[in-house]
C-alpha cells in the first residue's frame, strides 16, 4: 500500500476510500483477494474495504501533460486588434 493508499495487484491499481474507520490505508498491510469471476476484493483486518481505479501513475500524466502543453505552444499566439484598449494612447 503506497501514499496514495493505492495497491497494485495482477497489473492493476486500486484505491482505496477512506471509511468511517480510518481516512487513510498508506503504508498498512491490506489482503487482496482475485475472486473466480476476475474481480479484487481489498480487506484490512477483516474488513471489506471500498475500491475504484486508481488514475494513472505519475509518469503517464507527466507524458499526457507535457502532450498538452505542446499542443498549446504550437498554435499561434493572439494578437489584439488596433482598437484594443492596450493599443490606444494614454494621451488623447
């Protein structure tokens, strides 16, 4: 169990919600089950713990961050139009 309270297991994330027991998993030891229809069950202490998918890692949205700052760079910059108030004089 990572920071995150996000576990891997059989190349997939979950995370873990917090529950009225306690707000954060991070660094405790939980058991996870594959059940027969290919689903994973997380537990600590006994106790069914509520999942999702965890988002992607850190270097996957890195990659789809620095994707979308290029995409931004790559169209050309605005220029405001001779009537913009920033074009007039101060003095009139």
């Amino acid at each position: 169990m990572g920071n995150d309270n996000v576990v891997k297991f059989a190349n997939r994330r979950l995370q873990i919600l917090p529950t009225a027991y306690r707000q954060s998993y991070a660094h405790c030891q939980v058991e996870v089950q594959l059940r027969l229809d290919n689903t994973l069950v997380v537990s600590y202490e006994g106790q069914l713990l509520r999942t999702r998918p965890a988002p992607d890692e850190a270097p996957v949205l890195r990659k789809q961050t620095a994707m979308a700052i290029t995409e931004r760079e790559a169209r050309q910059p605005l220029k405001p139009a001779s009537s913009h108030p920033w074009k007039q004089s101060v003095f009139r």
